[in-house]
C-alpha cells in the first residue's frame, strides 16, 4: 500500500483515544495478518486506512466515560463530542472525495477512448474518399479492368461498412450519459 492523504496517523489515533503509541504499534506489529495492506510507513511515521482504524478502533473503542470523568464541564464535554462527530464527518467526506475522484478518472479514460473512435472514423471517412477518387479516375479513364473496378467497389463498400459501424458505435457512445459511460465497457 501506497501512502496517499486520506490515510490516518496512528499517532493521530492514540492520542485521540487516550492510549499510548507504542501500544498501538506493538499491537500492528503482533498482528501483521490483519494489518497487511492497510499500514504504511511515510515520513518515519505509521498511517493506516480506513480498514485499520476500523479495526484499532474494535481494540481500542472511543470511551466517553473516560471523557466524562477527565473533563467534569458539560460545555467542554458537548465540543468534545462535536469535534468527534466532525471528525466522522470529515472521514465520510473524505471517502467520498476518494469515490468521485475514481469516477472522475475513469470519465477521462473514457473521453480519451471517444477521442480515438473519432479520429479512427475521421481516418476512414478520409480513406473512402480516396477510394470514392480512385475508383472515378478510373471510371473515367476506362483502363481498368472490370475486375479492379470490382475489387475497388468491394474495398469501398467494406470501407463504408466500417464507418457505419464505427459511426453508430461512437453515437451510442455519445449518447449515453455520464453514470453510463463510467460503467461502459465497449
């Protein structure tokens, strides 16, 4: 696993819930088989995704009653609860930044993939035309065979077969909307 910025410091961690570091670490440490692919070291510090706080957070659950009874003012204790239930909030936006990010890439992957279809339909429009040349400069000179007028008519309906395809494909692209062209797999 790679570090990114949505991913959590233990630090961060323990010293939300009161706990020491280094009992979070050693507790990552003796349990390598839950915490594989979901820690990384950057920067000389640990960080964990989503699924690692999840599961820190099983071992070491936020206690209020610890809260309650450090802190004995209810206005303190009522931001103390804001600021956590901010802090979630953050997390969940966070997720969904991360989702839309991901649509946002595959949207660009699927507009480079129509640019393409397009410039492969403008190639072969070029392509009939000079085929469409061809085949009236050798109408009117009458030197070619009747077998190369019919090869020449035969390269120039498949031509026009292909573009057609390709044309009714790129419509179908065109005309899907943006959650259709995220899942298209054309």
């Amino acid at each position: 696993m790679e570090w990114n910025e949505n991913l959590i410091k233990i630090t961060d961690f323990s010293t939300v819930r009161k706990i020491d570091r280094n009992a979070v670490t050693q507790y990552i440490r003796r349990h390598p088989e839950l915490f594989e692919g979901h820690t990384v070291v950057y920067r000389k510090a640990l960080y964990g995704d989503d699924d690692a706080i999840r599961m820190l957070d099983k071992k070491y659950p936020l206690s209020t009653s610890t809260a309650v009874e450090i802190v004995q003012d209810p206005e303190v204790h009522i931001l103390q609860k804001q600021v956590i239930e901010l802090q979630e909030a953050i997390i969940a936006s966070q997720k969904k930044i991360q989702s839309l990010t991901e649509y946002a890439a595959i949207a660009d992957a699927r507009q480079l993939l129509i640019e393409e279809k397009t410039k492969q339909i403008d190639e072969q429009k070029k392509r009939m035309d000079e085929l469409e040349k061809e085949r009236d400069e050798a109408k009117a000179k009458s030197v070619l065979s009747e077998a190369e007028c019919q090869r020449l008519s035969e390269q120039m309906a498949d031509e026009s077969r292909r573009r057609i395809a390709a044309e009714k494909k790129m419509n179908e692209i065109k005309n899907m909307g943006l959650i259709q062209r995220l899942f298209w797999r054309g």
